[in-house]
C-alpha cells in the first residue's frame, strides 16, 4: 500500500523493547505528521533514545510497527532497511564527528560512502551545506578538533541536511552548549527543516528547544506517551507529569532516586 500525503510520516504502534527483565518500551504509541516537527521530551532513562534507536533500525523493536512512509521497520533487514534509512538525516548527540576527516569530508559522508558521490561533486555539495548552517568555506578544510563545540554542532547539522533528507532526527541538539549558541542551533534547525519540506523527530530535555522547535510534543515516561499535543497547549496540558516535568519541580508524581540508602 503506498502511502498518501495525509498518512503520518512516521508511526509507532504498541512498540515494546525490554532488556531482560527491564522493559524499557511499554507500548509506545506516536504519529508524526508529514513536514512536522515532533519533539520528544521526558527524563532520562524514559524510553527516548531506545525509541529513537528502535525507528533507526539499531536496536529491533520486540513486538509492535514502526512505519516509515508506509514502510515496515520491525523485521526489516537488509537492503530494505538500508532504503528506508536513505530517508534520514541525523544530528547526533555531540555531533559525532570522525576526528581524522577535514570538516567537509565529515559533512560529504553520507553522500560518498552511501550514495556514491564523486568526491568532488560531494565537496560542492558540502560547501554549500556548510554555508547553509552559517559557516564559511573554509572551514571546510579544517578538521572537527580545531571547532569549538557550536561549530562542531552546526557541522553535525550540515552533515544531517547533506543528502537532503525527507525525515531528520536530532538527539538533544543543544547538549553542552551555552545558551546563547544553543538558541543559533535552534533557529538554524527550524531554517532548515522549513527550507527542505522535511519531517522531524526530536528528543530533548532542553525545554528551550521545545518551544524553538516543535510544531507538536509528546511526552514520554515509563516507556509509554503519556501526552502529546501542539506546543501551544504544552503550558496547559493538563498532565500532572508534563507539568512537572516543563517547570523542573523536584515534587510531583515523577519521583527521583536520590542515592539514600
């Protein structure tokens, strides 16, 4: 069956995922509207990254779907799921990025290795990524040790915009950055996105982000969503656990382990 311009982008249906006995996903159920931006928010260890792993096809989902434009991503090996992910773009946590590639090389990556670009070609095209998310050409020929961290991010950005993907995923994008150049990231991620028609998955903590970036949130806890909805209505959800969770208050129905014994 294809899929229809009204169908969701991205569909989790009752995934589940355990490690052993810790069932890390219970459930989880979340549509991302195409050309939206979905920003996944919760604390750590709710479910996020597992979530966004188990979409990747890094780790299998044990019981559920998880539809990529219609596509089935649960069991799917091979070749496959290799079309499937030439969809993606992704921002890491950190930027991971290969210390021993010039900069533009790290942006072509992608391009190269998996698509078989001309090395030339795909150094065109890095360029231009690199001015897209605000830095100058030359850049390009330095290597990521020689970046401070913001323009090490906006690199992991111009790298996940590089094949000009139809869905991108950024895993907290404005980890460790100061406030300021996290609110540039920000601002470059919803440029972007808007700029490539693209669909996007998010998972955060930085409810700076959220309000940056987000069309809709959803929140996670216990490995189920517990809400989701606009960002507008995020202030006024009604959920006892978003309310705690987006004002930052020790008390509430979230508890956390503070080591006492």
């Amino acid at each position: 069956m294809s899929a229809t311009d009204e169908s969701p982008m991205l569909k989790l249906t009752g995934v589940n995922k355990a490690f052993g006995p810790k069932k890390v996903l219970n459930g989880v159920d979340l549509s991302v509207p195409r050309g939206q931006s979905l920003v996944v928010i919760g604390g750590s260890g709710t479910g996020k990254s597992v979530m966004l792993k188990c979409i990747l096809g890094l780790l299998r989902a044990d019981s559920g779907s998880i539809t990529v434009d219609g596509a089935e991503v649960v069991g799917t090996r091979g070749r496959a799921l290799d079309e499937i992910r030439a969809k993606f773009g992704m921002l890491f946590q950190g930027a991971a990025l290969f210390d021993s590639l010039r900069v533009w090389e790290n942006v072509a990556f992608g391009l190269i290795q998996g698509r078989g670009t001309k090395r030339a070609d795909a150094h065109e095209i890095a360029i231009d990524k690199l001015t897209k998310v605000g830095l100058s050409p030359d850049v390009g020929n330095l290597y990521p040790a020689e970046l401070s961290g913001g323009m090490q991010k906006r690199v992991g950005l111009a790298r996940a915009i590089a094949t000009d993907p139809e869905i991108i995923f950024f895993d907290e994008p404005t980890t460790g950055l100061d406030p300021i150049m996290a609110d540039v990231i920000n601002h470059l991620i919803v440029e972007r996105v808007k700029e490539l028609g693209a669909t996007a998955l998010s998972i955060t903590h930085d409810m700076g982000s959220v309000r940056k970036i987000a069309d809709r949130v959803a929140m996670i806890h216990g490995g189920k969503i517990l809400w989701e909805g606009p960002v507008a209505e995020l202030e006024n959800s009604g959920n006892p656990y978003v309310e705690q969770f987006i004002h930052g208050r020790s008390e509430g129905p979230i508890r956390v382990d503070m080591g006492r014994k």
